[in-house]
C-alpha cells in the first residue's frame, strides 16, 4: 500500500508553504496532491505557483495530482478550474461534480475527492465509466462500508482512506474564520492565515470540540488509523493518505514508511487526547478504539 499526502487545507504563507514541499520532495512518499481546496479568495499561491511545486516534486520521482476546489461558487472559479483540468501535464482530483463534469468533457482521467459523496457501490461504478480511476473513501464511513463496497464485485478503480490528519466534516458557504473576526467574507483580508491549523473551538466544559478554517469544519482531534494499515491492505485499499498539518508531517512519513521494520504500535496514538478513530469502526467520530493493531 502506497502513501499520499492530501491537499493543504490551510492558508500557509508562499514561503512556508514552499518550505513545506521541498521538504516531501526528500521523504518516500508516493503520491502528493497539489492545490487549493477550501477558498479562492487565499491567493498566496498561484496557478503557476502549483504548477512550479509539482514539476519539483515529480522531478524527485513523486506522483503529483492537482487538487479543485471543494465548493465552486463563480465563474471565476469556473474558469480556474477548466484550466486545472486542461493542465495537460498532471493527473487532477475532482472536488466538486463541476470537476467531474468538465474533465468528463475534456476526457480527462480524475481521482473522485472525499467531497462527491459517493456512498455506495453503485455511485462508484457510474463515475468509473465517465473517468473516475481511483476514489477517496468519505471520511465519515466504516472499515465494514468499505469491505462490503470492494467485495462487490471485480472493479478497476483504486481506493483512498485517509489514515492520519484532522478530519475536514462539512463546507459551507460562509466563512466562519471571518465571521469569527466580524469580518464579511468578501472582505476577509484573508485572516485564515494567521491560522495555520484553523481554529480551535471547545464545549462549554472547555473539552476540545470542532476546529474552524475558512468554510470548512474539521474535528479538534487527528484521525489516526495507523495500526489499521495492514487490515486496508488485506482489503485493497491502494493509499493510506496524511493530511497536511505541519512539519511534523516530514517524520511521520518517514517512520510510516519504514513500517516493516519497526513496531507500528511505537508511532501510533501519540497523544491520545488528540487522536480519534471512531468513524473506522462505525462510531462517532470522536470515539478512540484501543490501541490494538489489527491484521486481519
């Protein structure tokens, strides 16, 4: 099973964000998915900023996918997206069904994002035939959802899981970063950037609850399903996919990487106040199964 790295979803600075990848570009990782998914509006990187970051990571040997927007809202980002599919050069993650409409028209290969709600087998055999070669499991489904759909029947597509990172929950069209600043969306001054893990938000009992970034909500806590690598592989899952969150990312992938020579339980569940697991096992996000690797 091959490791990918899912798309920055915060607003990080062009400097540090450049920092960032230079720094994949030198750890085994498989895969890298490029591109901003979450708000237009954060223009720190540019097309051609994307464009640069993926010719130096394919150049070191990385598969490098660009990733749409999860919710297209203008024609402008209408037109940025047609020119995402028509790059010609990189393979593309469909966020939206725009997404999927367009590369449709254009007969261009995606990978069906987290965001198209694809919840059963049938959904998936129809996006296979328009172009679909590998989907991203909705991240709120269960390992048993996830056997059943792949012991269906033969199918030619991959599959994703997210494995270790904050679970993004929903988009909407309003910005709760701004709001949260009193700030209206079209004139946030792109305030999401002095949040580079989004917000964090408690209950009333100062319990970690839901953290905020732009449109998007994601859980307080990261998903770790690292124990659970082999039970994906002996089911077919093809990538096991880290979530951006910052440079401590650089040495869980290369400890993951070298799984079959250390103890997979020395690296997983770190900081279990701060983890979570319960999606994979059919329970409320939230919940923390025990620290039990499974192999079957």
């Amino acid at each position: 099973m091959n490791l990918s790295l899912g798309p920055l979803t915060y607003c990080w600075n062009k400097q540090a964000t450049f920092a960032y990848y230079e720094a994949i570009a030198d750890t085994p990782i498989d895969t890298v998915y490029l591109g901003e998914v979450i708000c237009s509006r954060r223009r720190e990187l540019k097309y051609k900023d994307y464009l640069e970051l993926a010719r130096l990571l394919s150049n070191t040997g990385k598969r490098v996918i660009l990733s749409t927007l999860t919710l297209i809202e203008s024609a402008s980002e209408l037109v940025e997206l047609k020119r995402i599919i028509d790059n010609a050069e990189f393979a593309i993650e469909a966020n939206d069904m725009a997404a999927v409409n367009l590369a449709l028209e254009a007969v261009v290969p995606f990978v069906a994002g987290p965001n198209l709600n694809l919840y059963n087998r049938a959904s998936l055999d129809i996006m296979q035939k328009v172009g679909m070669t590998r989907f991203v499991m909705p991240y709120e489904l269960s390992k048993q959802w996830l056997q059943q759909v792949l012991a269906e029947k033969s199918h030619e597509f991959e599959t994703e899981v997210l494995g270790y990172g904050y679970i993004p929950l929903a988009h909407s069209a309003r910005c709760f970063t701004a709001k949260h600043h009193q700030k209206p969306k079209l004139d946030c001054q792109i305030i999401c950037q002095q949040y580079p893990k989004g917000i964090l938000t408690q209950t009333q009992e100062s319990q970690p609850l839901l953290r905020l970034n732009g449109i998007q909500t994601q859980s307080a806590a990261k998903v770790n399903l690292i124990n659970q690598m082999a039970a994906m592989s002996a089911m077919g899952v093809n990538y096991f996919r880290i979530s951006p969150s910052g440079f401590d990312d650089i040495t869980l992938i290369k400890q993951i990487s070298n799984r079959d020579e250390i103890d997979l339980t020395s690296i997983n569940l770190v900081c279990p106040s701060k983890e979570c697991n319960g999606y994979w096992y059919g329970e409320p996000g939230m919940h923390l199964q025990d620290n039990v690797t499974d192999t079957h």
